[in-house]
C-alpha cells in the first residue's frame, strides 16, 4: 500500500471552526504523517472555499484552496481524482464529484466520511445509489445505524471511526479558573461554572442546550449564583428565541451568551468549567465532549445519540435522558458536588481513547487492511 495516492475533498479545512472542519483538519494531519512515514506515495487536499491552510496540519504542496470558485476545483478535482488511488471526501455535499470520477476511474476507491445529521435525512435517489457503491466511515455507531435504517446501505459498507482530539493537543493540569475570563464575565472563582458549547442555529434545535436552561431552577435552589455559560455563534432566530426561554425563567442573572469564541480560547472556558453538560437528542459524535472530559470536566450527554460513542458509554461521562429535564437537572447538581469525579483519571482515559496517534493507526488500518465491517453491530 505504500504506493498509493489519496485525495482528500473538502469544503472547508481552516477557514470555519466546526466539528467537520476540525475533523478534516485531523484528517489532512494523518495523512501527512502517513507520507511522512512512508506509509502512502503521496495526498492532495483539495478545498472548495479555503483560501489558506495551517502548514502545521498540512504540507503547502499538497494542498490548494479554491476560495470559492468551484468550477477551478471541480477541474482540479477531476485532474487529481483521475491520478488518485483512492478519494476520500469529508462531506456528502462532494459526493457528485466521486461520481463522475469514478465513472471514468471506476477502479478508484472512493471513502465518505459521514458526520451526522447531514446523512440522516432523505437523499436523492442518485446519492443513495452512489452511497451503496462506496465505503462510508461513520463518526459513531449512532450515525452508522442511522445511515443503515434512512438508506438501506448495508453494514458492511460502514466503518466506525470515532473523532479524535487535535494532533497537537497536551494533557494539562486541571488548575485555577483563568483570571481573563472570570474578569471578562464578571464572575467570582468561589462561583459554579456550567458550560455549553455548539452552534445555536435554527435549523439544528437538538443540541440540548435550551434543556439546561430548563432545568436551571432546580440547580440554582442548590447554587443560586452558578453561571451558565452558552458558547457559540447563533443566528438571530436562535438568539431571539433562547434569550426569551432565559426572560421567561428570569435567568438574565445566571446565563451568559458568549458568541462566538475562537479555538485558543476555548480551551480556557473548559478550564473555567466546573461541568460540560450539552443533552443533545441527535449528536453525530461531539468532538466537544471529549475535548471538555479531556480538560478534567464532568461531563454529561445525552444517551440516544452519538455521544455514546464520545461518553464510551459512561465510562468517560453521564448519559442522561435528553428529554427529562428534571433528570438533567439531579444530574447536573451531582456533578458539580464533584463527589466522585476524578478529573485526572478522566483526562487520562480521555487521552488514551480518543488520542491523535491511536486516531493515526486506526485511519491506517482502514486504508491499508480495507477488512468489511460485521453487518449485525449496527443493524
């Protein structure tokens, strides 16, 4: 296998900060490492609306941002396919440029990372063709089983490859609540800390966070002056109807809406953190809920969704219902008491489980041992 040639196509790598584009940005650092190692001949990556790239993630000769103008990429992308031994696409938005290169390659080997709920809901009928054509690497089992169910694609097409936290992630030591931020919000450090953090949209009212807005009362009768943090960018639809849940619970006191919040300051809020909480009823994976676990925060998650796979099943986190607000609630106020919460146990368990190089070697073995999946673990 040392002689092949992937192509990665992506449509944002390091212009966005999402779960998908951090994925795609670990992805361009595996298979750097990969050639680094001898272990590939060479890889492209090929971006539809990046004009620049993070070198420390990928080499400034393989990669090529097309700003926007897809014809350029499309033709890029039919010059490189056509010279690929395999095409890996990191969103099913790409999939109509696999089409036509496997129909002029058809010996390619074309893999689709599939995150969420982007896969979950009715697809044309030439996608669903394509996708039963192809190899589908899943985030979770939750978003294996949904593909299976939705589309009728079989297991074996489907490998689970859970996320993983960045290449270049460190293991600290949980320590004092950073001063910028306690300061920044007008926040004591004697005070309980909650904290979300996802995207407020709209269109994408599963997250859970509007859950823990509900439960709120119930915490506060055991810590009137906890801070809820809420941390991401919301369109004004979202916005508009969250800050009325907070006016209608006369929570204006105890919930703070950030906005967005670049990644290098992120890693402070999980360290403001006294719990992660984010009940999502359908979650892909959540790459947040390892990155909170990693920091040493209790976290808690719902458990019908893909942060099974992110919780490992309650081994690194709690799974509540995500429709009972008062169970979220009993175990919110639990995990702050931090009675058995060992945060450095949890950053250890975190780091060896989702670390970047299992993450590597497990990416390799898809490529390289390319064994089918048993069908009846997700059926």
């Amino acid at each position: 296998m040392k002689s092949v040639k992937v192509l990665f196509l992506t449509l944002h790598t390091f212009s966005l900060t999402g779960g998908i584009e951090k994925v795609s940005k670990t992805f361009a650092k595996t298979l750097d490492d990969l050639m680094a190692r001898a272990e590939i001949k060479s890889y492209n990556v090929l971006s539809m609306y990046d004009d620049q790239a993070d070198f420390a993630y990928v080499s400034s000769s393989s990669f090529k941002g097309y700003s926007g103008r897809k014809a350029a990429f499309g033709l890029a992308t039919l010059k490189q396919g056509l010279k690929a031994d395999v095409v890996v696409l990191s969103h099913v938005h790409l999939l109509i440029f696999a089409k036509v290169i496997k129909k002029l390659k058809p010996a390619v080997r074309v893999i689709l990372f599939a995150h969420g709920i982007e896969l979950w809901h009715s697809l044309a009928d030439w996608k669903k063709k394509m996708l039963k054509s192809i190899e589908i690497w899943s985030v979770s089992r939750y978003t294996a089983t949904q593909i299976i169910r939705q589309h009728g694609i079989s297991g074996t097409q489907i490998k689970v490859l859970n996320n993983c936290l960045d290449p270049y992630f460190k293991i600290i030591e949980p320590a004092l609540k950073p001063d910028t931020l306690l300061k920044k919000h007008g926040i004591k450090s004697t005070q309980k800390v909650l904290l979300s953090i996802c995207r407020l949209s709209s269109s994408e009212q599963y997250k859970g966070y509007d859950s823990v807005i509900g439960c709120m009362k119930q915490v506060l009768q055991h810590y009137p002056d906890l801070v809820y943090l809420l941390v991401g960018k919301a369109d004004q639809i979202e916005l508009a109807r969250i800050n009325s849940l907070i006016i209608e619970a006369k929570l204006e006191k105890n919930v703070i809406l950030t906005g967005f919040v670049s990644d290098e300051e992120l890693n402070l809020y999980y360290q403001l953190a006294d719990v992660f909480a984010m009940p999502s009823k359908a979650e892909g994976f959540g790459l947040v809920f390892i990155e909170a676990a990693a920091h040493g925060c209790a976290v808690i998650g719902g458990n019908a969704d893909g942060s099974t796979d992110a919780l490992m099943d309650g081994k690194l986190g709690i799974l509540v219902d995500a429709c009972n607000t008062s169970e979220i609630g009993k175990e919110v106020i639990s995990a702050l008491q931090k009675e058995k919460h060992d945060a450095k146990a949890i950053q250890k368990l975190c780091f060896e489980t989702f670390g970047y190089t299992q993450y590597r070697k497990k990416v390799a073995d898809l490529l390289f041992q390319h064994r089918p999946m048993n069908e009846k673990k997700y059926a």
